[in-house]
C-alpha cells in the first residue's frame, strides 16, 4: 500500500512544475476547496494510519465550512489487539482472542484561515460522530456455527465490540501556496476526543495525530 | 417485512428525492451561452479487493451537466451477502450518474458527482440466505480536474458511497468516503484514456461486510461530435 500512496503523493506535489502557471485571482467569496490526505493517529495508545479528507466550501478566504472525516481501516493496520475470554470459556479452542480493530469519524467542519505570506495557517474543528471497534480476524471469521461474525464478536466481548459517540477533532493545519493557487500542500497535527466511549478493549480512543497531503481549491 | 419500521428504507425515502431532484435539474434549460451536446461511449475494466468487473458507459455532456449510465459484469473472490461472506460470486451493476459543476479555482474545476444505481450478485458459495443478493447504490463525490498541459487531466477527489441491500435481507451494507485520485489522457482529438484509484474506510452490515477498499479502473473513451477538450469541464 505505501509503494503506492506515496508515489502517488510525491506526483501530486510535482504537479506544479510541468501544469502551466495561473494568473493570480482576487479571493471570491466563496469557492470550494476538496483537501485529501493520510493520517497517522496515536488513538487509542497504538500507532495506526488511515485516509483523511475535508470538502466544503471557503467563505470569504477566511473560514471553511464542509464535511470532514478519516478512517483506520483494520485491513491496513496489522496491530491485533489481545482479549482473553472469562475462565472456562473459548472461541475455536482458544481461550485469548486477538483482534484488529477500526473505526471511522465524519461530521461537520469549521476551520478559520489565515496567511502569513506564503504560509496558510488553518484551524480545523470537526464535530460529528465517530466510532471504533474490535474484530475477529483471519480464520477467526469462520464462525463455528455459520452465524454472522458480528453475531459471535457481541457475544464474546459481551455486546462490547464496539463504541461510538459524539467526536470532536481540533488540529492545526499548515499548507504552502505554489505557483498554481488551487493546490497546496499541507500537514497538520489533530487532537481526537471521543465522548462517552467504553469498549471491552479500550475505554478510550482519544490521542493525537498528524496528517499530510494536498489542498485543492483555495 | 415492516418498511415503516426499517431505519435503512426511511432513509433512503429521504435520499432519493435528493437525486431525483439533481437529475431533473440538469434538464432545465440553461442560461449559458449555446453549447451543444456532446457523446461519448466507453468501455472501463475495475478491480479491487473484492471482485474485478469490466462494462461499457455512454455518457453525454450538457452545459450543465455530464450524464452516464455504466452496466458492468464480473466475479467477485470475495462479496457479502445478507452480512455474510461468500465466495466466487456472479456480480453485475448499473450506475447513473449526474456530474454538475460547482466552481472554479483558477484552471481546477470543481464537480459535484451524484450516482444511484443497483448491484446484483448471485452463486456466491457461503452460509448467505438462499437467493440473489439486490442492492441499491448511491455515491456523492466532490472531485477537482485540473488540466494538465493541453491533452492531459489530474482529478482528485472524494467519494461517498453507499449501499442498501435490500434482498435476500434488508441491510445498509457500505457506508464510508474514499479518496480518489486519477488522470486522463487524450490519445487523439477524440479518444480519452483515463485511470482511477479510489481508497478508503467501507463499513456496514454491523461489521460483517467489507472493511477496506482498494480500487483501481482504467477507461477509454471515444468521442461523437466533440473534442478531448471539451470533456475537460467537469
């Protein structure tokens, strides 16, 4: 997977060198802007990776509005996470489980914006909904029986696979003007809350994180 | 089954006049300057993690508007039917999708990308409820093209899509947003050759369907009485 992102991000950041020059144009009041990028997030106390995106319209060259979110996919984070069943019990003859976990956040987007010449400085605040959860994994998902897997996870882990709850996320955003005025790159550091959650692996899955990637609009 | 109580048909009650309303507002007539209709006829191969498929699209670009219906037919290793996996399944889809402008930024234009259409699989070996799966899809997207020199395209982007199965068991089985990135090349005043990645976070089926989405799909397109750069808008 990383042999193919980066490439793909290192093109992006080339575009400006052989795209022709833009002429430069007043701010409009509004305009819209899609920013995509690659998060590596420190929830949850482990290190894991995963999509990021904002969309939305800019108001004035000051403030976005939009839609915000990212992911950790379980699929590309391999870091299992360990659960031992009560005494006495087991799943497939095994008395510890070892799961991988995923989740994702989206909600509404606000972020003031400024400029210290060529240097963007943005303040993003997403408040929306985020959950995350723990799954059985590998051959674990053949379930003894044939019932669904989530059928077999809720009962395992005592209907506690899984949470979610009202999300704030709040970072800072740095993005550099090119020579083409619809496209910056940028990175950022975000603080992730998640309120209210409490799964049978995690009581919490608030922490830090960094992104990096392009903005495209202004 | 009670419709009424079932969240997952409510909802898409609410959403589908969202799209009847983007497609019917494509045929209005425009205020911009004449700008004739254009056509285009494709053909598109796809793989992802799941499944590989490969179909024909016609598309047709009005001022205000890029409509396209895709059919498309394949097999998929892996598909979730019901919230169960299956395997080795016949998988087939139709797609229409609306594209309409929403701004510029210097030489990048922006597009609004709404689909609905229906995914239909069946012989999928596993312990899915008997019969063929139905499912209806629906995609939101912002995408940015920039052109690139006179004969070449950048997009990126992002996509929303969603799924209702809604045989052999009702279920909201995707639900997620993937980054898209792709670029277009003209192989002549009328044949486009484009490529497309889309990734992301997929979940639904209360964890039982697909997790992760890696998708590739690479396109050409010939085009009736217009040009490559015509198809540059949005």
């Amino acid at each position: 997977m990383t042999r193919i992102i980066l490439p793909t991000l290192m093109a992006l950041l080339a575009l400006p060198s052989f795209a022709a020059a833009q002429q430069a144009e007043p701010p409009p009041v509004a305009a819209p802007f899609v920013d995509i990028g690659w998060r590596v997030m420190g929830l949850a106390d482990h290190v894991s990776h995963g999509p990021d995106f904002q969309v939305g319209v800019r108001l004035w060259d000051h403030l976005k509005i939009g839609i915000a979110g990212f992911a950790r996919p379980g699929s590309i984070n391999p870091k299992t996470f360990r659960y031992s069943l009560p005494a006495g019990e087991t799943y497939r003859g095994q008395s510890e489980l070892e799961l991988r976990s995923d989740g994702a956040v989206v909600g509404l987007l606000v972020a003031p914006t400024f400029r210290v010449r060529r240097l963007n400085i943005e303040l993003p605040v997403l408040v929306g909904f985020g959950a995350f959860g723990f799954y059985l994994t590998g051959d674990d998902r053949d379930t003894p029986d044939g019932e669904r897997v989530s059928v077999w996870e809720n009962q395992l882990l005592d209907g506690r696979d899984s949470s979610g709850g009202l999300t704030l996320d709040v970072g800072i955003r740095l993005s550099v003007d090119t020579r083409l005025p619809y496209l910056r790159p940028f990175v950022g550091f975000h603080y992730t809350r998640v309120f209210g959650y409490d799964a049978a692996l995690a009581s919490s899955y608030d922490g830090f994180s960094g992104v990096v990637g392009v903005s495209f609009g202004r | 089954m009670n419709d009424q109580a079932n969240p997952n048909l409510t909802l898409m009650r609410r959403l589908l006049p969202l799209f009847a309303a983007a497609f019917l507002g494509t045929l209005l007539p425009s205020t911009a300057e004449a700008d004739d209709p254009a056509f285009a006829l494709g053909a598109f191969a796809t793989a992802d993690n799941f499944a590989a498929t490969g179909g024909i699209e016609g598309r047709i670009r009005l001022p205000h508007a890029q409509l396209s219906l895709r059919a498309e037919g394949g097999r998929a290793r892996d598909a979730f039917v019901a919230g169960y996996a299956v395997e080795d399944a016949a998988l087939s889809r139709v797609t229409f999708e609306t594209r309409l402008p929403a701004g510029t930024v210097g030489a990048a234009r922006f597009g609004v990308h709404l689909s609905a259409g229906g995914r239909f699989a069946r012989g999928g070996v596993g312990n899915a409820p008997e019969g063929p799966s139905r499912a209806l899809e629906l995609g939101l997207g912002l995408i940015a093209t920039i052109p690139v020199r006179s004969r070449g395209a950048f997009r990126a982007g992002v996509l929303v899509p969603f799924s209702l199965e809604i045989a052999p068991e009702v279920v909201n089985d995707v639900q997620g947003a993937l980054l898209t990135l792709g670029g277009a090349v003209a192989l002549g005043d009328r044949l486009w050759l484009q490529g497309q990645i889309d990734t992301g976070g997929i979940f639904g089926a209360d964890g039982d369907s697909g997790k992760f989405l890696f998708r590739g799909t690479l396109a050409i397109r010939g085009l009736f009485g217009s040009t490559t750069r015509d198809w540059l808008a949005f």
